[in-house]
C-alpha cells in the first residue's frame, strides 16, 4: 500500500503543484480579470502526451502574468504567479524535446521569483525548481535534474522542493561523498 503511494508521488507532486498554481492565480489575479487559467488544461494535455498543446496553454498563461501591470522590477503584483507559469511552460518544452527553449523559460521563471515578494518566496521557488528538476529526470537527464534541485536549495527552496525524484538521488550523493 505505502510503496504504491511513494511511486506515484512526482505525479500527485505535478498535479498539486498544478492545483497551487491555479489557486495563486485566482488568488493573485484583479477582480474583474475574466481571462481563463490555462494551467490545467496544460496539465491535462502533458498527462495526456501532447507536450505541444500544453506548450501552447501554458505560453497563454505566461502571457497573461507578463505584463508590466501585473509583474516587473517595478510591480510585484504577480510574479509569483507568472514564476510557477514560466516554470511550467519549462516543463512542458523539456518534456516535448526543446531543451533550450525550457532553459530560457526556466531563466525567465528564475528573474520572476527575483521580482517577487520575499514572504513568498521560498515556495514559490521549490514549486519553479521542482517542476525543472522533475521534468529533466523524466527525460532521463539525471545529473542536470539533480543539478537543478540543488541550485533549488540554494536559492531558498522550502520542504515541496524535496518531493522531487531528484531529492533523493541528491541525497543519495552526499552520503557516498562523506
């Protein structure tokens, strides 16, 4: 029973980080924003294999927090938000093969979190960290997973980003080295 619920944890992770995201953005988001939340639809399409209409709903979601009203150096309003969008879209374009599109996407996650307020900002991070981190371990990319999940710490990640495949073998390397 409990090794059952320990193999599908990165999937229950993606989907609660999924669920946080909506609820952020429907947190964060101005009353009168009448604009849909792609982010589960996103999830629904990668769960369901196609990486290129998840890519697409999560661009949308991008768009929609990328504005100076709604996150930049200047505006905090939403950053976190737009942080958790890019590190999804992220995810999506490592898992449909564009590595350095992911890349990108995960820096411009990394410079949102930067924007963001400090109070929030170590969840925020392990939520942007692990989706990168867990979406390189899923295309077999271990050492740049782990490498992810380790930068994830030192920028503040709190206790989510240790949910991640990769926290293990991380720890897994540190005891070897000792």
């Amino acid at each position: 029973m409990f090794a059952g619920l320990l193999c599908d944890r990165p999937r229950a992770l993606r989907h609660f980080l999924g669920i946080t995201a909506c609820a952020l953005a429907a947190a964060c988001s101005s009353p009168s924003s009448e604009t849909p939340s792609y982010d589960a639809q996103a999830i629904q399409a990668s769960d369901a294999g196609d990486q290129k209409a998840a890519i697409k709903l999560a661009a949308k979601e991008v768009a929609k927090f990328s504005t100076p009203d709604q996150c930049s150096a200047t505006k905090s309003l939403n950053c976190g938000t737009l942080a958790l969008a890019y590190s999804s879209l992220a995810e999506y374009q490592i898992l449909g093969g564009d590595r350095a599109a992911g890349e990108s996407s995960f820096s411009s996650a990394k410079t949102a979190l930067g924007w963001m307020d400090h109070r929030d900002r170590a969840s925020a991070t392990a939520m942007v960290y692990g989706d990168v981190s867990e979406a390189f371990w899923k295309v077999g990319d271990r050492a740049r997973a782990v490498t992810v999940f380790k930068e994830g710490r030192a920028a503040g990640g709190d206790s989510y980003l240790f949910l991640v495949s990769a926290a293990q073998a991380a720890g897994h390397d540190a005891a070897k080295a000792r």
